[in-house]
C-alpha cells in the first residue's frame, strides 16, 4: 500500500517525518514528489499510489484516471476546491480534507490582518482600534470559531451568520447570530470572510452586498478569491473612498487594485493562512492518520465528496 506526499509546496520536514512515522506504523510505504515544476511529474508519481495526500496542489479528472489503484486522497487542509469531486466519485475514490486542523492558524492571520489594516497599514498615521468594533463573521465554522475566541481578547462585539450552523450554538460562544447575510453586513465594522467557494457563494460577496457596510467598512477575506466579485469589488471602492479590503488569496486584478487603492488594499503573496509550523505539522498528521483510519477500518467521518 503506497502513500504519496504529492506538494508543490512542500511540508516542513518535521511534518514529513510526522506523516512518515504513521505510514510506516500503520505497515505502507511513504512516497514523496515535492516542489514539482511539472503536470506531467505528478501524473507519472500517482501511477501506483493507493493514497495521495495534498496541499493545494490540483487533483483533477486527468490526475485521477492516472491513478488506477487510487482509493483516497487527503486535502491537509479545510477547503478542497482544488479536487475535482465529481471525477473523484465517478472512479470510487474519497476525498477528504482536515478540518480545525489549521483553525487557529488562520483566526491568527485574520486578526493580524485587521489590526495592520485599522493602524492604516502601519504608515505612520493616527489609526482606530479593534476594542468596540463590530465584527461579523461569515461563516461559523472551525475558523469562525477561533476567530470568535480571539477576538473577545480584543473587546469586540461578535455577530456571526451561517445558513448551517444553529443559532443557539452560535449564542453558546457569546455570538449573536443573525438571521441573514445582509443583516451581518449591515450590521458590521468588519467582517471577516470564511465561507467555501461553490456555486452558491462564488462572487456572491458583491456590490450590493458590501453597500450595507457602514461607512469606513472592512472585510477581510482568508476564504477564497473567487467569493469575491472582483469586477464590482473596484467598483464599489472607487466609489467609497473609506472602505478597506484585505486578504491572503492574491486577487485576480491584483495589479488594478493596487495602482487604485494602495492606501486601503493588502494582500499577501501567496496564501498564508495556513503557514505555521504548528498547521503545517497538525494537518499533515492528520492526513496520514485519516488514510489508515479509511483503508484498515474504512472509517470515510471527513469524506467530502457522495
């Protein structure tokens, strides 16, 4: 039974030697394909792997028919857009992601993200503060969470809306939930992005949606890219010159919005949300555990694909 660590961008070494102890102690063989330039590198690597485990390398419809003896693949991470469920399905291959595992990795990017953003991006300036602000959070999910718990360190007033989370375990967080996403925006001084990229959400976050935000409005965006309308995301920052965007998922006019609002717009260089050893480490680990769990005891709990 062959593992594969298939990463363009590669583990730390100590999440390999993590991931390598389970496969080893669980009797497989651990394969390693890492920093590759190439498709065609990654077609010839899943020939013969029973399991792949990813970062946010590409497994599509191609990768899979490559891989006749395929059973799962892990996503070390939450989000497993970059899988194509559909072709996984058809070949009878699970899919599954880690889920909190990089949690607390991303609330601490998003926090940080914010109080760069309201000290005006550390330019010397007069900023606001965090403390009092109201925070919305969209989606409450492991992120969500985490963001709520660090963000009552801070004074915060927490709001949340997410269509699949009860209303009462958001308020058992001291969170209060709302009954839609256009009251959060409305009732919110920022709001913090976590929902998936599906077809429901994709470019939902949008013109008339950010139009509800108070004047001086932030939204900070550690989910996907393609949430965001970007097209009408300038539109709407061309014609509210208070309004701050940043994120760690380089946008699609990235250059645009940088020659128009350098002094209200930031992104990362790659996605960071992730990248701390700690995450690194912890998503990893739990890759390779759930790939024994799922082939000695077919226990499929993070299964994302049906």
């Amino acid at each position: 039974m062959k593992v594969l660590i298939a990463t363009d961008k590669p583990f730390a070494k100590v999440a390999v030697d993590g991931i390598r102890k389970e496969v080893e102690a669980a009797g497989f063989e651990l394969a390693l394909l890492e920093k590759y330039t190439e498709k065609q590198q990654l077609l010839d690597a899943v020939v013969d792997a029973d399991a792949i485990i990813i970062r946010s390398d590409i497994i599509d419809a191609e990768v899979i028919a490559a891989a006749k003896q395929l059973k799962i693949v892990v996503r070390a991470g939450a989000g497993y857009d970059n899988v194509d469920l559909d072709a996984a399905t058809a070949a009878g291959v699970c899919v599954m992601n880690t889920p909190g595992q990089n949690a607390n990795a991303v609330a601490e990017l998003v926090m940080g993200l914010l109080i760069f953003t309201v000290r005006n991006f550390y330019n010397g300036t007069s900023g606001t503060e965090l403390k009092g602000k109201k925070l919305g959070i969209h989606a409450y999910g492991n992120v969500g969470r985490n963001v709520a718990r660090i963000a009552k360190g801070f004074g915060m007033e927490l709001f949340a809306f997410d269509a699949y989370c009860r209303a009462e375990d958001i308020k058992a967080d001291g969170v209060q939930p709302l009954c839609s996403v256009e009251e959060l925006y409305a009732t919110c001084d920022i709001v913090s992005v976590h929902i998936p990229a599906t077809a429901e959400t994709k470019q939902s976050i949008n013109a008339a949606l950010l139009g509800k935000m108070p004047k001086g409005g932030v939204v900070v965006n550690t989910a996907r890219k393609e949430v965001i309308h970007e097209a009408e995301l300038v539109e709407f920052m061309t014609a509210n010159p208070t309004f701050k965007y940043v994120t760690d998922i380089v946008p699609g006019n990235d250059a645009e919005m940088k020659e128009k609002f350098a002094d209200r717009y930031f992104t990362t260089p790659k996605k960071m949300g992730a990248q701390t050893s700690e995450a690194n480490i912890n998503a990893g680990i739990a890759a390779a555990k759930q790939i024994a769990d799922f082939i000695k005891n077919g226990n499929d709990c993070f299964k994302v694909n049906r």
